[in-house]
C-alpha cells in the first residue's frame, strides 16, 4: 500500500513538472525563412533610366532680330530644307524727343559740311586749272628760249600739288555725303521700320519635332534655341550608375529592360560605358561619382512603338554569369565582425553559420562556402535571435 502510493505521488509529481515546463519554457521565436538552391546565377547592375533620341538637333537663330510665331507642333513631320521660322530684323527702340532733335541737327550739320565741301572742290578745281594752264605756257616759252628749266619744274610742282588738293577736296565731299545718309537713314529707321527684309530658317534633316522651345512671336539674340528635331524611332537608353559598380560593366553586355509601360520586358545591350564620370547628390543628400552608360534596344520595334523620348525605364545590365552556383537571399545573409553569417535551421532550432559569399547581386547571392542546396536559413532575422533559440515558421 505504501509503496502504491509513493508511485501514485512520484506520478503526480512529474506529470506537475511536465506541466509547468509546458507552461513556462521559451516560446519558440516566429521567423521567415528561405530555401538555398542550386542553379545559375547572374550578377546584374540594376537601375533606373531613361530613353533618348540618338541624333537629335537643336536648331537655333543665326542672327539677332524678331522671331515670328512657329506654327509647328511636337510630334510633326518635317522634311530636310522645310522652312521653321522667319526670322525679321530687330524693331528699333522708342525715340524720345531729345534724341530725334539730336538725328535732326546733325543731318543739318551734315548738309552743311556738304556744302562746305563742294566749295572747297570748286576752289581745288579752280586752283588745279590755273596750274595746268601756267605750265602749258611756260613750256611754250621754254620753246622759244624765254623761260628757264627751272621755271617748268616749279610749275609742274606747283600742278600736281593742285591735282592732289583737289583729289583731297572730292573725297571729303564724297565721304560728307555718305555721313548725311548715315544720318538719314539712321532717322528714317525709327520713323519707317523696314519690314520687308526675312531670314527664313529650314530644317537642317529629316525628322519629327521634339520640342518647339521658341512657340511665340519676340525677340530673340543670335544662337537663340528655337527648336529641337530627332527622329523618336531611334532611341536609346542612357543610365547613371556607381562608378564602382560601372568599372565591370562592358561593352556589349546582355540588358534586360523593364518596368517600361508595356507589357513584357525588352532585351537590350550596352554599346558604351562613357569615359567621364560626374558627381551627383542622392537622395540622402551624399555625393555620388557616377557616369552614364548608353544601351542600345535590341528588341523589335514593333514590340516598344509606345516609348518614346525621356521616357523612364528600368535596366538590369548583365556583369558576370555563374552557370552552377549556390543561390541564397541577400536577406538571410549579415556581418559577423569582419566575416559573412547566416542562420540555418535545423530541427526547429537556429544555428548561426559563418559563410563565404562568392558575390552579391541585387536580392540574391553567390554563396561560396557554408551553405548546400536545399537547406532552409531565416530571411531578415530579428535582432533578438541567437545561435540555439528554437523557431517556428511563420
């Protein structure tokens, strides 16, 4: 009897311990968690861009003056020699009072110095005639033995300085008169503006108008942008990226270009990696050297007819190719000191594994060392997680 109820109380002693370590051990801590497989993997360079005209044209004014209204609208069809805008001379500036008496006088003075001028003409004239004739007579008498050498000499000097006095006399009346129509004429654009006189302004190619940037009639200075040409089915893809990341990208790499607005994704390839690169400030307001990566659409056109300039994409640039690599998430994957961990879990428990990472890409990685094909590890785990805490799957 004794020895039923020793057992009877060793019974109901451990089925107490049991229900107290039910109640009171660890809850098993909820995870996400992943499977590493096998296969190939790619390393991309994935980022944002945007499409351009591969030739396009800006048009500009050759020469200051008033712009008339353009009429062309984007998107228009234009030939090579069409005209795009007339160009006019530059309405002169209001003419206040005091500087139209001021054009007044000096067209007065100016027809007064042309007087003066035609005057001293008539005298240069006079004087060169009267020469003339004192040498006709004096070389008769040098003939006749009456007049000396020298007297002919000094007549014939005598001549040529009045020549020249009255070549000197005819051109200042000559230039006199081209100052009283420079200020005629000056005088005659503010009052009759010539509008007569264009420049009409062709299209140096083929194409589709882009953008009129110059719509309304105004003024405009010389190399004034008026209009942008391309030809919108001839595009290209420009993307900044890290220059870090640029210095693998090559000539001829593999595109994948996405998130473009229509349905599917279209193949690209890169044809240039620009040589200079420039600094840019992110989002989070650091500085960034980055430089500009040109990719080339290698799709149909019938398939992207709907893109066109500056229109945003998204480019996944191909930079290496692992044909048979262990694929986990970048998720799983954080640092431990100077090495790479990650939490395995084994048996409902987790157990923190140092690992090799052969390369990163995007969401995924190229694990090296430390993790085989089918094992399940735990995405993004929470900071309260430890090497031999047990797990349940969410």
């Amino acid at each position: 009897m004794k020895a039923r109820n020793a057992l009877l109380m060793l019974l109901v002693g451990a089925l107490a311990a049991g229900v107290l370590y039910i109640a009171f051990r660890p809850k098993p801590t909820v995870v996400e968690v992943a499977t590493v497989t096998r296969g190939s993997f790619l390393a991309i360079v994935e980022q944002d861009g945007k499409t351009r005209v591969r030739s396009r044209y800006l048009v500009s004014s050759p020469l200051g003056g008033r712009i008339l209204r353009i009429d062309l609208k984007p998107g228009d069809m234009i030939k090579a020699g069409q005209p795009l805008a007339i160009l006019l001379p530059s309405l002169p500036p209001l003419l206040e009072a005091r500087t139209r008496q001021e054009l007044q006088e000096r067209i007065g003075a100016s027809e007064a110095s042309l007087q003066e001028a035609a005057a001293r003409l008539e005298r240069a004239q006079a004087q060169s005639d009267q020469s003339r004739r004192d040498v006709d007579r004096v070389r008769t008498l040098q003939g006749r033995g009456a007049a000396t050498t020298q007297q002919l000499e000094r007549e014939e000097l005598i001549l040529r300085l009045a020549e020249r006095d009255r070549a000197a006399a005819e051109m200042r009346r000559h230039a006199t008169e081209h100052e009283l129509d420079q200020a005629k004429a000056l005088l005659r654009r503010y009052e009759q503006p010539d509008t007569t006189e264009s420049w009409t302004i062709s299209a140096p190619v083929d194409g589709r108008i882009l953008r009129v940037i110059q719509e309304s009639e105004a003024p405009v200075a010389a190399g004034a942008s008026l209009v942008e040409i391309g030809d919108p089915r001839d595009l290209e893809i420009i993307a900044d990226v890290l220059t870090s990341e640029a210095v693998e990208i090559k000539a001829g790499a593999d595109v994948v270009i996405d998130r473009w607005g229509g349905p599917g994704a279209l193949t690209g390839r890169v044809r240039l990696v620009e040589p200079a690169a420039f600094t840019k400030i992110s989002a989070l307001g650091i500085e960034e050297q980055r430089v500009w990566v040109v990719i080339d659409i290698v799709s149909p056109r019938e398939q992207w007819i709907g893109l066109g300039d500056n229109f945003r994409v998204n480019v996944r640039i191909t930079v290496a190719n692992l044909p048979d690599a262990i694929i986990a998430p970048s998720g799983a994957l954080f640092r431990r000191g100077d090495e790479w961990a990650c939490f395995a879990v084994e048996d409902g428990v987790a157990r923190e594994r140092p690992i090799v990472i052969r390369r990163r890409s995007g969401r995924l990685a190229a694990i090296d060392k430390g993790l085989g094909a089918g094992e399940q590890i735990v995405v993004f785990p929470p900071a309260s997680l430890r090497d031999g805490m047990r797990v349940r799957t969410r």
